[in-house]
C-alpha cells in the first residue's frame, strides 16, 4: 500500500503539472478524487489493512490527497492568470486614455450658469425668487405696468397675441406686479425668465430670450439704493475695473428711469460704452394700479418707494464670453458649447 501511493501521487501530480486548460485540470480531479478516483478507491482498501498499519496508511493517505488538491487548485490558478496575461498581451497600459470632458462629460449652458452666479449674487443682498407664466394678460404685462394702449410695445407687429386676447410676455416686468398682488411690503425679489418679443432673428435679436427682474419696495427706498444694488451686482460679475453710468431714460413703469451703461476690457474695444440694464424708481401709478386690484392699500405710494431693473441674460452672458453672435447660445453647437 506504501508503494501504491507513493507511485500514484507522482502519477497525479505529473498529470496535473501537464494538464493544459480547465477542462484537463477538472478531469485530472474527477481520475484521482472523484467518486470512482484512485486515491477514493485505496481509501475503501483502508478496511483491509492491519490494524497496526492503520493509522500509518491512514495519514499517508491524507496526506496524498491533500498533496494532489493543493496541487489541482494552484494549477487551475495558474492557468485562470496566465488566461488573463494572454488577454491582456495585446494591450499598452502605458498609452494614454481617452478624456472625459468635451463631448464626454457635459456642463451646464453658459445661460444657466450665468443665471445661477446671478441668483446667487442677489440672495446675498437678500432678494428672494419669484416668478410668473410666460403666457400673460395685457393687464399684467402693460396697463398695470402704467404702459398706455398706444405704446409700441403693445403692437401686434411686436408682441406674440394668442387667439384669446393673452401674449407672450415681452419682459419679466410682469413678476413685479404678480409679487406685488399676493404679498405686502417690504418686497425684495428678482425674477429670472424667458421673454418673447416679435423681432427679426439676428446676430443681437431672439424672439425668445432670459431676462432678469429686480424690485426692491420698502418705505425710504432710494435712487442711491438702486445704484449701490445693481453697482454691486455688475461689479461681482465684471470686476472692479469696470465702469459704469446711469443714463436718464424713459420707462413707462418707473420715474426717474435710467439705463445702465458699461465700460470693460471684456469689451475688446476700451472706449466703448454698452447698455446693459434698464431700471428706475417704481411709478407711483404702478403702486396705485396694484392697490386697485388687492382692493386695499397696502402698497401707498405716500409711504413707500421701490426700485426697479431688467437686463438680459444673454446680453451679459455675450459680453462675459466674446460671443459676437446671440445665436449660438441656442443652436446646440457642441463647439461652441463644449467650450463653457
Ligand atoms: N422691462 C424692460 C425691458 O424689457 C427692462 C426694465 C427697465 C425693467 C426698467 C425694469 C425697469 O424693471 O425698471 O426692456
């Protein structure tokens, strides 16, 4: 019996040293261990042998089979890594990789991240959010705004009409009024959203684009509150050496009224002044219309004054990133937009 399992564990380890893949690994395993194996069939001779022999035989037995399933567990490792290295072989680890980033990681659009700085600019001043539906009544988005039936804005040439009788709102304005109806001063809010106007598409004009509104009432509000606001706004977004000017305007809506201009090197040329906001002091007769329809007189244009400003996103976002042309803030040009 000594012989007999010495000369089958060389046999089964040779075998198993020469098995080529998995499959010869498996039938090396199911030759010697399995129920019909060799090293199986000694070990129903066990009976037969002496009793002095036993414990001998025994361990001698033990260890053969232990010797010869390490041996088929380290081969069929072996051959599972050295799979895995003829995978690999055609393979340069060292080559670089392919970038994520353009074209595989996306970004927010230049609009909305601009829109987000703006937000959160203003929430530091302690305005709060509003808004209101892009499709509006004439009342909301002109009368209440103190704009008379005749103004140009209220042309069908300018304005999308729908069939009855409501449009698309031409500015965020309208939020000023739809805040103003449901709460009581003090208001602080600012307005973020599309507008619509009837215009011919070009390189400075979308029938839709973003405006951002502001309307700040209070009792004792002033032009210089209006100024220091939308100074320290424009002043975060263009840096200090930006300059600016308040010029007297018009607005049917707010009296005095202003545009604000802006000189930057962002404007390539340094000695070119560009409009970028409209603002003023909100008409008394905006406050009074407002009364008129909350059928009180909560916002009294003896006791308190607002301020009021518009600008457009896209105007701003154009400047900030030399975009020369409205339009491609919204052809989904992946060049173009890659690049933010
Ligand atoms: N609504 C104006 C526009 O679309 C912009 C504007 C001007 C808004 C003056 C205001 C303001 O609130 O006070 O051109």
């Amino acid at each position: 019996m000594d012989a007999q399992l010495s000369t089958l564990q060389t046999e089964a380890l040779a075998a198993i040293a020469a098995a080529a893949d998995e499959t010869a690994v498996e039938q090396a395993r199911v030759k010697y261990l399995g129920q019909q194996g060799a090293i199986t069939a000694l070990s129903k001779g066990m009976k037969d042998v002496s009793k002095d022999d036993k414990p001998r035989i025994g361990k001698l037995l033990n260890d053969v089979r232990t010797a010869v399933t390490a041996a088929l567990d380290e081969r069929k490792t072996a051959l599972l890594a050295a799979a895995d290295a003829a995978a690999l072989a055609g393979v340069d680890a060292t080559l670089p990789g392919t970038p994520s980033g353009f074209a595989g990681r996306g970004t927010l659009h230049p609009i909305t991240q601009l829109l987000d700085r703006t937000i959160s600019i203003f929430r530091r001043m302690g305005f709060a959010l509003a808004d209101g539906p892009d499709i509006e009544t004439e009342w909301h988005c002109f009368d209440a705004l103190n704009t008379p039936a005749d103004h140009p804005a209220r042309n069908e040439q300018d304005t999308f009409y729908m069939p009855d009788g409501r449009l698309l709102r031409t500015h965020t304005s309208t939020v000023q009024i739809r805040t103003m109806e449901k709460a009581a001063p003090p208001v602080r809010i600012i307005a973020p959203g599309a507008a619509y106007r009837r215009d011919e598409i070009d390189a400075t004009h979308l029938a839709q684009f973003t405006q951002m509104e502001g309307l700040y009432v209070d009792e004792g509000v002033s032009v210089a509150d209006l100024k220091g606001t939308l100074e320290f706004f424009f002043r975060e977004l263009f840096g200090n050496d930006a300059k600016f000017r308040f010029r007297p305007h018009f607005f049917p809506f707010t009296e005095p009224s202003y545009e604000v201009d802006i000189k930057t090197s962002m404007l390539g040329s340094s000695d070119r002044w560009l409009e970028i906001a409209g603002c003023g002091m909100v008409d008394p007769a905006v406050l009074e219309a407002v009364n008129t329809k909350r059928k009180d007189r909560a916002f009294d244009p003896e006791k308190y004054t607002g301020f009021a400003f518009g600008f457009g996103l896209d105007r701003l976002a154009m400047i900030m990133s030399g975009t020369p042309d409205i339009r491609y803030f919204t052809n989904s040009d992946q060049r173009f937009l890659g690049q933010f």
